[in-house]
C-alpha cells in the first residue's frame, strides 16, 4: 500500500512540478498573482527558475519510475522542497504576508515533504 502511495505521489508530483515549472518558463512573472509588474530582470529570474523547478519535477518523475524508489533520493527531493518552504518563511518574516495562494503553496510545501519523508521507505521495505 505504501510503496503505490509512493510510486503514484512522486509521479503527480513531477508532473505538476514540470507543468508549473514550464508555465513559468512560458509566461513569467503573469502567471502568478498579485505580482505587478515585476520588471526585466525578475522575469528573467522566474522564467530561470522556471526551467530549474521543470528540472525539479522531472526528477521526481524519474524516481518514481525506478523500482525500487530510492528513499534516498525521496528524502532528497523531500528536503528541497521543505528548503523551499523555509525560504518563503524567510520572505514572511522579511516583507510580510504574501498573497493568500502563495500562503497555499507553502503549506503545501511543508505537508508534502513530511508525507513523502514518512513513506520514503516504502517501496525499499516492501521488496526486501
């Protein structure tokens, strides 16, 4: 059961990472709310990092097509994402609250990253 929940987390996961990651390659800064006008250089930033978080998501995808899925690598990938979170609780208490979706997004990235840290095992256990 685990090991599935695994498989199947880590593959909608770089999924949606891709896609997201490669909206923002595409779009830039318009694709998030409550931006403004960021100017030339931040977009050129989120469409940078848009590719690397496409990267990101592509690796979650190549994990979970492994057999057996690496807890190593779940933590990894787990762990860049709770840095994320940290990052966006750093800008918190730097600039304040930000817009109610990017308070979604960072719940988001706390809950996920300690589900997958939970059932990073999984599929090592079940096939040993």
């Amino acid at each position: 059961m685990g090991s599935s929940v695994l498989r199947w987390s880590a593959l909608v996961t770089g999924v949606v990472c891709t896609l997201i990651g490669l909206a923002h390659v595409a779009f830039g800064e318009a694709i998030f709310p409550d931006m403004g006008a960021p100017g030339a250089t931040a977009d050129s930033q989120a469409r940078f990092f848009g590719a690397v978080f496409a990267g990101y998501g592509l690796a979650w995808i190549l994990v979970a097509r492994r057999t057996p899925i690496s807890a190593t690598a779940v933590r990894i990938l787990a762990g860049i994402m709770l840095l994320g979170a940290v990052g966006r609780f750093l800008s918190i208490a730097v600039h304040g609250l930000p817009h109610p979706f990017a308070l979604v997004l960072t719940a988001l990235e706390v809950l996920l990253p300690l589900a997958f840290l939970a059932l990073a095992d999984a599929d090592e256990r079940v096939r040993s």
